[in-house]
C-alpha cells in the first residue's frame, strides 16, 4: 500500500531538520536539503520496519497544511 506523509523542514546552523508532522517520531537532520529529505524517507523506511516487527500500528499520513498569515 502506497501511503503518503507530510514533512517539514527547518533550517538549522548544520544544515536541515526534518520531521514528519503525521509521525513526529521520524525525525533526521541532513548537511543540505536533498540529504535531509533522503535521509528522512530512510529513517521513515526503518521505522516502518521497526513498527511491523513489533506488530504496532503504523500512523497513516493525512495531515492537512495550511499557511496562517499573520502581520509581523
């Protein structure tokens, strides 16, 4: 089954943080935005490994985004 998860990522003095918002748990950082985003979808491969072993519930990816605008 083909399941999709929305990520996030920040800019952080070594490079980016990603983090999953519909499983916060999968979380990496990467020296660029490319490694980080490769290293996120591995990190999230191996938590979907760990997950099945132990025979837990994996969190389907159905977080909605949305901008707020604000004036600052």
């Amino acid at each position: 089954m083909l399941n999709a998860y929305t990520a996030t990522y920040t800019k952080i003095p070594s490079g980016y943080m990603g983090q999953l918002i519909d499983w916060p748990e999968v979380i990496t950082e990467g020296a660029t935005l490319e490694e980080c985003r490769e290293m996120l979808r591995d990190a999230l491969q191996e938590m979907i490994a760990a997950y099945k072993q132990q025979n837990k519930e994996i969190p389907l990816g159905k977080a909605l985004i949305e901008q707020v605008p604000v004036e600052v």
